[in-house]
C-alpha cells in the first residue's frame, strides 16, 4: 500500500502502473491472426480473466483517524479481440486550419478511453497458431 500525502490546494498526477502484461491464450483466438482470422471472445463480469479492483481511501488531516473516506471502483475486461498489425493501425492525413498535411500519421483504429493494449512482437521462430 501506498501513501501519498497531497496539501491543500494542490494535485497529484499518479500514472504508471500496469493493469495487465499477459497474453491471453484461448483456442478460438489466433496469436497471430491474419485479416481474416481476427475474432472477439466476450465475458461477464463473474468469468472474466482479468478482474481489476481500485480502492482510495483518503482523509483530509492526520488528525481525523476515524475518520477515513472510501472510494471503490471494480473492472473487468469485457472482451478480448486479437488483432494483425494492419488491423489495429490505421493511417490518416492530419488537417489543420482546413490543410490536409501532406504526410500522413499513423493511429489505433479502435482508440477509446476504456479499452487498453498488449503490444507483443512475433517470434519468428514459434510454430503455435493458437
């Protein structure tokens, strides 16, 4: 458990921690699927395979001992979808004051404040399909 102590007035940015680094294994999804072999497996709550809980608990003084507020929020991953490289990544010219740049950028296709990503290269030398 960490604490950290945030004056009053003031913020505290917390960032960096991994949510989630595995991969998921499953026969219904390819580990390196082509464009046509790219699937979805789907989950509830009570089976999915990666349950997150975040619990805050803050006071506003260190006098205030009884006093301890809770806030506590569960997720869990609802889906899992494997994706080719060209599946994920899309390429778009930027505009900007109504100019189209004339080079373009790449960008994730399915970019959304709740989804998060694996990044995982190919090994060459692997002969699993699944």
């Amino acid at each position: 458990m960490r604490i950290i102590c945030i004056p009053p007035h003031a913020s505290k940015v917390i960032n960096g921690f991994k949510l989630y680094s595995e991969i998921y294994r499953d026969c219904d999804l390819y580990l390196y699927p082509s464009g046509g072999k790219m699937k979805t497996k789907q989950f509830e709550e009570d089976n999915s395979p990666v349950q997150i809980k975040n619990i805050i608990a803050y006071r506003f003084s260190e006098n205030e001992i009884d006093t301890l507020n809770t806030v506590e929020d569960n997720f869990w991953v609802s889906k899992i979808s494997n994706y080719s490289t060209n599946g994920f990544i899309g390429s778009r010219y930027p505009e900007n004051c109504g100019k189209k740049s004339m080079y373009s950028e790449k960008y994730y296709l399915y970019s959304s404040p709740g989804n998060f990503y694996i990044k995982y290269i190919k090994d060459l030398g692997t002969e699993v399909q699944h």
